[in-house]
C-alpha cells in the first residue's frame, strides 16, 4: 500500500545525526518515513557530509541535497540589505532548490509539508503553495539567538546582529500566520514565542520535544575502546557554533584555573568538531584537551566524572545535556542550559549559575562523587523520541482552527 507524499525541507543535511540541529531534524525524518514517502530538499555545508547523501534514501523517496558553499552563501545573503531582508533569507537560496519544490510538488501530488527552519519556509511561501498544508518547526526563536548576540558585541557587530533580530522576528511572525502549525522544541520557548503573537494566534503555536536516542546513549552498550586521562570533566558539542564556543571560552577563563589548582591532575575536554580559532587557542591552558572530530562521543561522556554545560546564550533543549544524562552522567548546567529538560535538582543534576556557583558545584562533585545517579531514568520516563514525538502526525493532519 503506497504511502501518502510528504515534502521536507530542511536547511542542514540531516545526517549523520551528531550536531544539535541534526539530531532534531534525522528523528523527525525517521518518524516521517513511517508513514509518509518523504520528498527531502536541503544543503550541505560540510564536505564531509556529502558521502552520506546517498544513504537518505533509506528514509526517503527522493532527495535534493545542493552544496551550500558558505562564502557564496555570504556574499549573496548581502542582498538582503537591498530588498531589506533577514540576511539569513538570500543566504538559504537557491534557485536549483525553488525549482526542484516547484517540480516535486506538482510530480507527487503532494499536500503536506513539514518545513524544518525559518530560512527554508521562503521555498513554499508563495501563491501557488496556499493550498498545501504548511507546517513548520522553528525548534528555536532565531530571531531571539541574534538578540542574544547583539547584547554581547559592540559596534558595527551590535547594530548588524539587532537588523537581523528586527527582520528574521518580523519573517517568523509572517510565516506564523499563514501556515497550519508553528512547533517549537520546548514549552518555554513555544511561550516566549506566543508572547510576540496577537491572542488570535496562539492556538497555531505548539511545543515538540526534543528526545534522545536511549539505546545508542546507555552506558550498559559495549563502547569503543579509548585510551582517556584517568581524570577529566568534558563539554560536548558542536565547536563552531557560537553558543558553545561562548561557553567553554567562558569555563576556561572564569571556572577552570580555579578547578585546577585544587586538582592538579584534572583535564578538561571539549569533544565537538570543527572547534573555532578561540577554542583551539583554549589548548594552550594546562590540562585543556580539544579534540576536534570524534567518531563516537559516548566514551567521552561514559568515562567522565561529570558533564558541564555552561550554557550563556541557548534557546531550547540541549541535546548534549539530554545525552549525557541518557549516559546516566552527572551534569553541572546554567539554568540556561536546563531549559525545557526540567530535571529536579539533585546531586547528579546540578544547576548553577554566576562563576561563584558553577566553581563550587564542580569541586563539589569532584571531592564527592555522587554514589547512585538516577539521571538516565528521568530521561526513560520524560524523553525518548518515541515519547516526544508522538504528537507529530496530528499536526500535519488535523485542521487546526487559524
């Protein structure tokens, strides 16, 4: 029995799943494919993702995935500064990618779409796409992440990054409006979100969880052997995004020399690839490891005395948090950080925020490790993505009243 056509587009290749947005999008192209034959539009922009173009098609009846060559990228996203757009708008398009939706959706009949992003939803905000059933998953207020960066730069930076801010608000608030379902990765993000809206609206705006991968993430697995220091603490993530970069540039400075000098034999890893210029430069402290691009996280986390996650710019839920957790790992977190996963606070799940707090957290952990952890069976209870994802299908089914 053939399945109903479903569009998706997406604005990163969603495999391999190991960066935040990944993780998201692959799961909810997984769910899909249970009970669509999904039509897949994205880009990459890592070289090394290209050998895994191919695979899709397990999940996939077709797939578009066109280089995005970030410096072309750049130079055309300047356009919006003359059609006074979101600067993440022209960056995000490709005529090859709006003719390849034009033709796919007239080839397959197709009725649904799932937009993953903001940046994607120009493909099918257009006349001839009113009929469809569009629904998007923002995951985030982007709009809000350039905020956050403007409050931290100065200058030329400040003035570009509140622009972005002001357009890309007014571009989600549009897109909004005019399609089906607005899903967001946490309950307090969907909030904040409503916030922006007139009342008439909120009934478009829906929360979707983030979940993890509890069978891969279970320290009972057999792992990869790894040779690692006898002692450390690590931070996992995506080294080139900024949120990240912000928070281990702000752990090295204000947390680490402190930790240090009360544990000389201590090291501190940050596991993620493509690590920035300034976390590369972070190696030069003693007992700071960067390791770049690993094949496997989870001996990292598993041998570990305990996760940090200092997290002073994030929006939704943190996978790295939700991950380690699944490992049953102790975890010192920003509030920020715990966003959406809404652990009770215990030994094993600490929050701290302010330098102060998060120093004395971690030597707290460090002279007494916590002796039965109870972190991966929040995650069992609250987070697989069986449980949140759930909810999927009705959103792009149901007629939600506008």
């Amino acid at each position: 029995m053939s399945k109903p056509g479903l569009l998706m587009l997406v604005h990163r290749i969603p495999y391999p799943p190991n960066k935040g947005d990944k993780i998201r999008s692959f799961n909810l192209l997984k769910a899909l494919s249970a009970d669509y034959d999904v039509h897949l539009g994205c880009f990459y922009d890592d070289e090394f993702d290209q050998q895994y173009i191919a695979g899709l098609s397990q999940w996939c009846k077709s797939v578009c995935c066109l280089r995005l060559s970030k410096w072309q990228a750049m130079l055309t996203g300047l356009s919006g500064f003359i059609s006074n757009k979101a600067i993440t708008l022209p960056y995000y398009y490709q005529p090859a990618m709006a003719a390849w939706v034009k033709t796919t959706q007239q080839q397959h009949n197709i009725d649904k779409v799932l937009v993953y992003s903001s940046s994607m939803a120009q493909y099918i905000d257009n006349d001839s796409a009113k009929a469809l059933r569009r629904v998007i998953d923002f995951v985030d207020i982007d709009s809000d992440k350039w905020r956050q960066y403007a409050d931290k730069t100065t200058g030329l930076k400040r003035w570009f990054y509140r622009r972005e801010a002001r357009l890309l608000q007014h571009y989600e608030i549009d897109i909004c409006q005019r399609f089906a379902a607005s899903l967001f990765v946490s309950e307090d993000e969907a909030s904040a979100f409503r916030r922006l809206l007139p009342v008439a609206m909120h009934n478009k705006v829906h929360s979707l969880l983030n979940g993890v991968d509890t069978v891969f993430f279970n320290p009972e697995q057999p792992l990869p052997p790894l040779t690692l220091p006898q002692q450390y603490i690590v931070f996992t993530g995506a080294m080139d995004y900024w949120a990240n970069v912000d928070a281990v540039c702000w752990f090295c400075q204000n947390i680490w020399p402190k930790l240090r000098q009360q544990q000389p034999q201590l090291q501190f890893l940050i596991v993620g690839g493509k690590p920035s210029s300034e976390v590369r430069a972070l190696a030069q402290q003693p007992g700071v490891v960067v390791t770049g691009r690993v094949d496997d996280i989870r001996p990292y986390i598993n041998q570990a005395r305990f996760v940090v996650a200092p997290m002073l710019i994030a929006r939704g839920i943190q996978n790295k948090v939700l991950e380690a957790m699944a490992m049953n790992k102790a975890v010192v977190c920003s509030a920020m950080a715990m966003e959406g996963i809404n652990a009770p606070a215990s030994e094993c799940a600490v929050i701290a925020d302010g330098a102060e707090a998060f120093y004395s957290a971690c030597l707290r952990l460090l002279q007494h490790p916590v002796a039965q952890c109870y972190n991966r069976q929040w995650i069992l209870d609250n987070f697989t993505w069986q449980q949140t994802l759930s909810g999927l299908q009705r959103y792009l089914e149901l007629e939600i009243p506008a």
